[in-house]
C-alpha cells in the first residue's frame, strides 16, 4: 500500500469507516460490504484480508465484553436498582445470562472448521485476479437477494449444514461468507442475540486466518492500522447506534439500496479483471 496516492488513501479511510458503521450496525458485513469498493481501489485481496481480519477482532471482542459488561450490571438489579442478594438460582441465572448464545455457536462452528481450512488453503493457491473475481461474483448473488428481499433461508437441517459449510468455506476463501452462515444462525438464536453471537463466532473463524496469515509469512500492512483502526472506529460508533433502531424496526429499503450499489460495483469489478 506504499505506492498508493493521496486519493487512493482517502478513498480507502471513507471505505474503513463505512466498514465499521456495517459491521456493528448489522453484526456482518465488515468485509462482504466493504472488499468489492476497496478492489475497486486496488485489486489485489491480500492486501485488504489482514487489515479487515484486525479491524474485526480488536470490535468483535470490544463490543462483546462491553455489552456482557453492562448487561451483568444490569442482571445484578432487580429491575428497581435493588442489588440482587444470595445465590439462589433465580439470581444466578440473571448473572450469568449473557449476549452471546454459546451452545448454538459452537455447534456452527463443529460444522464449518473443515471448510473453513479448507478455504484458507485454497486462498495461497489462487492468483490474486482469479480471487478478486471470485469475491465479485459473490457479491453480485448476495446483492441480488437484497434487491429481491429474498434473503437465504434455511428450511431443513440438511440444508442448515450446506449452507454453513458453504459460507465456512467462503469465509475461508475471502471472509465473506457471513449472508450464507446468518441465513441459518437468524432462525435459531434470538434477536437481541444475534449480532454478539455473529461477532463470538467472526472472532474464532478470522482467528485461524490471521493465523495462516502470519504462518505464510503474509504482509499484515501493520503500519497501516495507526490510521485505519480509528477511521474503522468511528464508523464503529455510528454503526452501534444503528443497530439500536435495527432491532426495533425491520429496513428493507436499505437493504435494497445496498443490493443496488454493491451489484454495480461488483459489475464494474468484474469488468476490471476480465479486461
């Protein structure tokens, strides 16, 4: 990224920042909503993975411990600021009542470890053009189910398993697998859960992949995180309060205007790589 110009830079910052507004304003979407603008800037995914798989661990794991923090705080009252006393099974299970649904999560991670490894190899092996496209392409399906309102959903265990084994996979590929594994994990844990599990189980997946990132001896463009993190953290903040009206009300306008813009950017990227 040394090579780059002073537009290059900025358009990379506002991009940064819209990936943090999307991936704690809708518990995904850090790296699906965000890599097709920044290939538009410079084609080459490896240079963006370990900058997004940083920027998803240091707000993953601070939105968890923050929002378990104050909703221990708040489970230890009795509603009435009355701090709850003894250690009866009614107070226990306030304590330890917390936002992330454990069991399912590790259940969803048993079924997509495999693909997900497997992804992680076949991202040293493809040419850098050949996975750009792939992410484009990938990106033009999801966009269409959001221009349509028609997002994936599950109707069955077995297509449950497909589905997350597939997006382990393409999470392994290119951390964009995130619309496949919530079309399964959205009808089985609660709403006001379902970003903080999303968030618990991004933070393990992308953990293996930093790891093979540092195991090949990747460029993790450490220098560039002085600057991207706060640029990452201010969308942050703003994608926070967003998600508070998110779960209050459904959007669906949004998500069809975001389908309209990601499928023209993924239409000029893949005009990009073929050309």
């Amino acid at each position: 990224m040394s090579d780059l110009s002073l537009i290059q830079y900025v358009l990379i910052a506002l991009i940064f920042i819209w990936s943090g507004f999307v991936r704690s304003g809708l518990g995904f979407g850090g790296a699906v909503l965000s890599l097709p603008f920044l290939l538009l800037v410079k084609d080459d995914p490896l240079v963006f993975l370990p900058i997004i798989a940083v920027h998803l661990l240091v707000f993953s794991s601070l939105t968890i411990w923050m929002n378990n923090r104050g909703n221990r705080k708040s489970k230890e009252t009795d509603g009435s600021g009355q701090k709850l006393t003894g250690f009866g099974p009614d107070a226990f299970a306030k304590v330890q009542e917390g936002t992330v649904d454990w069991p399912y999560l590790w259940r969803m991670l048993g079924i997509m470890l495999v693909p997900k490894l497997i992804g992680v190899f076949g991202l040293f092996t493809l040419p850098p053009n050949v996975l750009s496209a792939i992410i484009f392409v990938i990106v033009a399906i999801y966009s269409v189910s959001y221009i349509l309102n028609r997002p994936f959903r599950s109707n069955s265990k077995t297509v449950d398993v497909a589905l997350l084994m597939t997006g382990g996979y393409i999470s392994g590929t290119s951390l964009i697998g995130a619309p496949l594994i919530i079309a399964v994990a959205a009808q089985h844990v609660a709403r006001e859960k379902l970003r903080d599990t999303l968030f618990g189980l991004w933070f393990i997946l992308v953990l293996i992949k930093l790891a093979a990132f540092i195991w090949v001896g990747l460029d993790l463009q450490l220098i560039h995180h002085l600057w991207l993190l706060p640029c990452a953290a201010i969308g942050h903040v703003i994608g926070l309060r967003f998600h508070d009206r998110i779960l209050k009300a459904e959007t669906p306008v949004f998500f069809r205007m975001l389908g309209i813009v990601l499928l023209a950017v993924s239409s000029v990227g893949m005009v990009s790589v073929l050309v």
